[in-house]
C-alpha cells in the first residue's frame, strides 16, 4: 500500500484552526469542477463532479471528531460521520455521497475547502473484505484562487484515516497510487 499522503489533518481538518470560519447557518454553496487521475489505472482519466455544502462544521464539531479518532479510531470515526450531513459530491450524472464535515477557512487570499465524506461501499466489495474497506473514507481538499476564480486541489476516493501515536499527528493515506487531482474548480 502506497502512502499517498501523510498530513497534519489537525492542521487542515481536525483541530480548530485559527483562521475564520463561515457560521453554521451559511446558505448553500455550489461548486463543480474536473477530477483527473494521475496514476494506477485512473491516470489519464477525467470525469466533471459537483459539491454542494449547506453547513460548515464549528471547531467543536471537529475537536470532537478528532478526539473521537484519536481515542478509538476510525471505525468509531466512520460510525459518527454516518450521521452527519453537510450536503453531497457527486460525480456529474451520479448520486454520489454524503459529506459528513466540512471545513472552510482563508490563506491570504485563497479560500481552502476540505471535505470528509464516509463513502459508500458496495455490498461485493463489503462481503469479499479486500484492503479498498481499510479505506473507508473520500477527501477532497481545493484551494480557490480569488483573483482567479477558480481553484485545484487533491482528491482521495479511498482514504484511511488516522492518528499516529508515535510521531503525535494525524494521518491521512490513500488507496494505492489512485489519487484524482481537482481543476477547474468554480463556484456555481
């Protein structure tokens, strides 16, 4: 298993950052952009996907999921993110999943947006219990450019969750080199 990526998710994700963060009652924002995949058996390929998110979560909400992560790992993590509703990302055409939190926060003039989805999982790929279930989780991270208006970012379809006791932080690690990059992406 490849390490797509070994971040400081408290920084990005997990713990209270502190730049600003939009209320709990923002209106909805709608974003679409493309999703090209850049090794394993996706490089090459590019499929257009929407995201739509109607609540960003507070502080609370994510020292409480990172807490939860750090304490007894990413079963329970997945288990409390099931329950959570921060609207949908789908790839265009398709239902897609639920995003469970969402983060917003400014970087000078870059608005960076983090997702965190509990992905749904086929019932084939559930009952055969290959390596794809340690990796129950979708990440999307976009950073928009504002003078541009438009932004790039990372895509993680199958990530794995995780809080390295050894070194102190989190870790997030994709499924084998499938990873997506997000271009174009645009607010609607």
């Amino acid at each position: 298993m490849t390490k797509f990526a070994i971040l400081l998710i408290g920084a990005a994700l997990l713990a209270p950052t502190i730049f600003g963060q939009q209320s709990e009652e923002a209106k909805e924002e709608r974003f679409s952009g493309v999703a090209m995949g850049t090794g394993g058996a996706v490089g090459g390929s590019t499929i257009q996907f929407d995201f739509r998110v109607t609540h960003y979560a507070t502080d609370a909400d994510v020292q409480a999921l990172a807490t939860l992560l750090k304490e007894k790992g990413q079963d329970a993590l997945r288990s409390a993110m099931e329950k959570l509703d921060a609207s949908r990302i789908n790839p265009v055409g398709s239902v897609g999943n639920q995003i469970a939190v969402a983060r917003k926060r400014q970087e000078g003039s870059n608005t960076i947006i983090t997702i965190v989805t509990a992905r749904n999982m086929s019932f084939a790929e559930l009952y055969h219990g290959g390596r794809s279930t340690d990796h129950p989780f979708g990440f999307l991270q976009v950073t928009l450019d504002k003078e541009k208006k438009e932004g790039t970012g990372k895509i993680i379809a199958l990530a794995r969750l995780g809080f390295n006791k050894k070194k102190g932080h989190y870790e997030i690690e994709s499924y084998g080199n499938q990873y997506l990059r997000a271009v174009n992406v645009r607010p609607q």
